[in-house]
C-alpha cells in the first residue's frame, strides 16, 4: 500500500515520496503542518499500511496505539480506518485522556520487557499481553510533555528503547 493522498486530498509528489520512504524504512516520522493542511489523513494511510505490513509478517499477536488529545479526533481516526478496511482489533485508538485514566483503573497497560514494549489489557478477567509495533500522536504539540515524572514522556522513551515505531503530527502555527 503506498501513500497517494485520497479523493478530497491531493498530496504533492514530494510528500508522497516522504511518507512512502518513511513507511518503506519502517523510520520515524513527523508530520508538519498547518491546521487542514491534511495531516491525519496522511496518519491514518500510514496505520493502515502498518498494520498490514505487520499482519504479514508477524501473525495476529501485536497492537498498534494512536493516541489523540481529543475524543472527536479519536472518533475521526476511527471512521478513517474503518474506510480503510483496518481491522479493529490490531488498533488501540484512545484520546489521551481516556488512555490514563483506563490505565489508572488498570483495564490496560504498558511495560518494557525484553527490550520489547507490550500493551496489555483485561479481557474477560484475564491479562492479554500484545507486542506493540507502532506508536502514533495526533497534535503531538497538544499533549502534556514538561514534566520528565509524565508518563507521555515515559511511553515516548520506552517506544524508542523498544524499536517500535514512532509517529507524530505537529501543528506549526499552535500553541
């Protein structure tokens, strides 16, 4: 799958080329741009073509987070991937509210092991663990990142320790 822009998005040629490389090297990647400027859009090709790279070389037993700062962007992601013919269950989507809060409650988490990052969750009383792949922040520029204590600043390093993927869009002209 290669990044092409969509019917209500047309993307340069050097974006295309930016974003495919970036998906062909498995390499991070920030997106800037301004509000509208298309940048989700270009995050939700690039989940999708994640996800299926991953379904075909490791089997079912993975997960990939996106984490939002708004429930209406998370709601949005959803839709796009649905169009996309993303399957569900390879995807945590979750503002970043909705995120600590369900890990406060402990229905999920993450933890670095082996130099790998696992997410789990509790699935009918029982602890399911995930190999997680890929990492995505939508309005990265929103999230909460002072605080060296902050567990945003904590799951960026593990993402990196880990080797998973890491992608980010940015807003340029937000504060």
């Amino acid at each position: 799958m290669k990044f092409k822009g969509t019917d209500t998005y047309v993307a340069t040629e050097d974006l295309m080329i930016a974003v495919n490389a970036a998906m062909t090297l498995e390499r991070p990647l920030l997106i800037k741009g301004e509000p509208g400027t298309g940048k989700t859009v270009v995050l939700a090709h690039r989940i999708a073509h994640m996800i299926q790279q991953r379904q075909e070389s490791r089997g079912r037993n993975f997960k990939v987070i996106f984490l939002a700062f708004t429930s209406s962007v998370a709601a949005n992601m959803r839709e796009m991937l649905a169009k996309l013919n993303v399957d569900p269950d390879r995807i945590l989507i979750e503002d970043v509210r909705g995120f600590l809060a369900r890990k406060t409650r402990g229905d999920l988490g993450l933890a670095y092991e082996n130099k790998q990052l696992i997410y789990w969750q509790m699935f009918r009383k029982q602890r399911e663990n995930f190999l997680v792949t890929d990492v995505f922040f939508d309005e990265f520029q929103d999230f909460p990142t002072r605080d060296e204590d902050n567990y945003i600043i904590k799951l960026i390093k593990a993402v990196r320790a880990s080797g998973a993927t890491l992608t980010c869009t940015y807003d340029e002209h937000q504060s």
